[in-house]
C-alpha cells in the first residue's frame, strides 16, 4: 500500500461528534462521553475507508490567534466568553464537551495518533504546513471550507468534507472546487477573503457576494488584480469598483488573517499508524473499559493497519 497522510482537524470533528451523538451512554462516573466515542467511530470510518498510512490530530493550541485579532478585531469575537490579556482567549465550548477533551486527547494517544499543535497558530496552520511539506499524498478531514485553499490535484492533496455528516463524506479535489465556487483552490483564500465568513467574524467586501467574487478572480486572476483593475476603473462595474476601493483597508489585512501558515517550525511524523504492539493494545482496552468506551474503541483498534 502507498504511502498517503490523512490530517485531521480535530477540534472540527469532536465538536461535531458531540452534536451528533446522543449522550445517553455515559462514563462509570457518570461523565458525559459521547463526543470521545463519536471522535472514535469518526476514525474508524475515516481510516477504513481512506487507508492512511500517516495520520495526525492537528490541534488548536491558539484558536483565536492574537496576530489575526490585531489585523481584524471582529475575528471570532462572537465565540469568545472570556479574554485572556496575554493569553489564549477562552472560546464559548459547552461543559459537556470540555470536560470530554482530556479524554480525547488520551484515546488518542492510546491508537498512537500523534497530537500536534503550535503555539498562536490554529489546527488550520497546522495543516497547512504538515500538507506543504508532506512527500505523499494527502487527505485533510474538515468541515471548515477554509481549508479548501489547499486542495491541489498536482501534489494530490484532497479535502474530505464532513459538513453533511458522516455518511455523506465529500471529496473536493481541484474540479469540484471550480465546480462548486467557480475558482481554483488557489485563489479560494481571495475568495474567501472578498465573500467574507459571519462565522469566523470576517465582514468580507461590502456588496460582493460569491457570484461577483468568482467573477472578478476569473477575470483578474487574484486579489491583487482585482485591486489594480478597480483603481484603473477597468474591467469591471464602476460599483463594483467603488465597493473594492472602499474596502481598501480591509483588503489590507484579510489575506494574512484568512490564509493559513505553511511554515511552521514542525514536520510530518516518519512514525507510521497502526502497528500497536500488546501492551498498547492493552492500554487501549483499559482506557476503554475505565471510561466506557465500548465498540467504539474496539473499531477504531480494528480499522488500524496491522
């Protein structure tokens, strides 16, 4: 079997584990665990079907990075419960699901799943940069459309999608990207830049929607041609124009904050999954057994290669 790296995005998969799965199986202790057996099942289908030989759970260790926040202050302001002068600020989590993330953290350690995370950076920067620098091919696992920026047929780098759940994964490779939004993969961070994401408190140009960004990418290539065209006053709408120009101080800043890093100080594990010997198994089984993780963990043990 080929060599092929699958990147998780792990806080996007536990929190939709925890919205999906009922929580009426709970722990001994009566803990809530319904997200860290969800995150389990994910695995087990996601490793079955796609056949990694590399995985990693990429981690937010900063998911409101201050950097992006100095560039765009409105920048997931609306998730944050709590500012941390000089730290991470805390974002808006459910109990239940918070109390689950030592857990998650454990199980995955206990499959030999390699956590990594990166200190003011997102999973997303994570990603970004374990893909760049990855010497097979890759498959990201997301339900953040931002991550479509890295999708790239050459070096065959997918994204499977989960934002219509677990049963209907969707792969988006370079063709269904153009297909879905009518540019390439390459230039979905203009994209995403000039639409805007209420989600992620990014206010987008004022007036140009999806249709009317696809359109300027097409015929200016880039964001920064678009800019150059709209101060010519050339191929475009004078209002078009005028709605580029206005968001000039905008378009200063949103690239930075909507690309994601490439080049973090870390690189792709050498070690490969599965191959757990019997103590790990074991270790496995026991955490399963202490936290009631049942036939969740049992397939997330089965689906690793042997």
């Amino acid at each position: 079997m080929s060599d092929r790296l699958m990147l998780l995005d792990t806080a996007s998969l536990y929190f939709r584990a925890f919205y999906g799965v009922p929580d009426k199986v709970k722990a001994p202790d009566g803990s809530p665990i319904n997200a860290a057996r969800g995150l389990l099942d994910m695995i087990a289908k996601l490793v079955s079907t796609y056949q990694p030989t590399h995985l990693v759970a990429c981690w937010d260790d900063d998911w409101r990075p201050q950097w992006r926040v100095d560039l765009i202050p409105s920048y997931k302001a609306h998730r944050v419960v709590e500012v941390v002068p000089n730290g991470a600020d805390v974002e808006e989590v459910p109990d239940p699901l918070e109390a689950q993330i030592p857990l998650i953290r454990a199980e995955l350690a206990a499959l030999g799943i390699p956590i990594i995370g990166v200190a003011e950076h997102e999973a997303d920067d994570v990603i970004g940069t374990l893909a760049t620098r990855a010497t097979m091919p890759v498959d990201i696992v997301t339900g953040d459309r931002d991550l479509f920026q890295l999708v790239d047929d050459a070096r065959d780098i997918r994204v499977i999608y989960t934002a219509r759940g677990m049963s209907n994964l969707e792969t988006l490779t370079d063709v269904s990207v153009v297909g879905k939004y009518g540019v390439l993969p390459s230039q979905y961070a203009d994209f995403a830049t000039m639409r805007g994401d209420a989600s992620d408190g990014l206010p987008g140009v004022s007036g140009v929607g999806e249709k009317t960004a696809a359109t300027l990418l097409q015929t200016h290539g880039d964001l920064a041609g678009i800019r150059a065209a709209a101060l010519a006053g050339e191929g475009m709408s004078a209002g078009v124009a005028a709605k580029i120009l206005a968001a000039s101080d905008y378009l200063d800043v949103a690239p930075t904050v909507v690309l994601v890093a490439r080049d973090l100080d870390i690189a792709v594990p050498a070690e490969p999954l599965g191959h757990l010997d019997d103590t790990a198994k074991d270790a496995a089984t026991a955490l399963a057994e202490a936290w009631n993780l049942g036939t969740s963990m049992t397939r997330a043990l089965a689906a690793l290669p042997v």
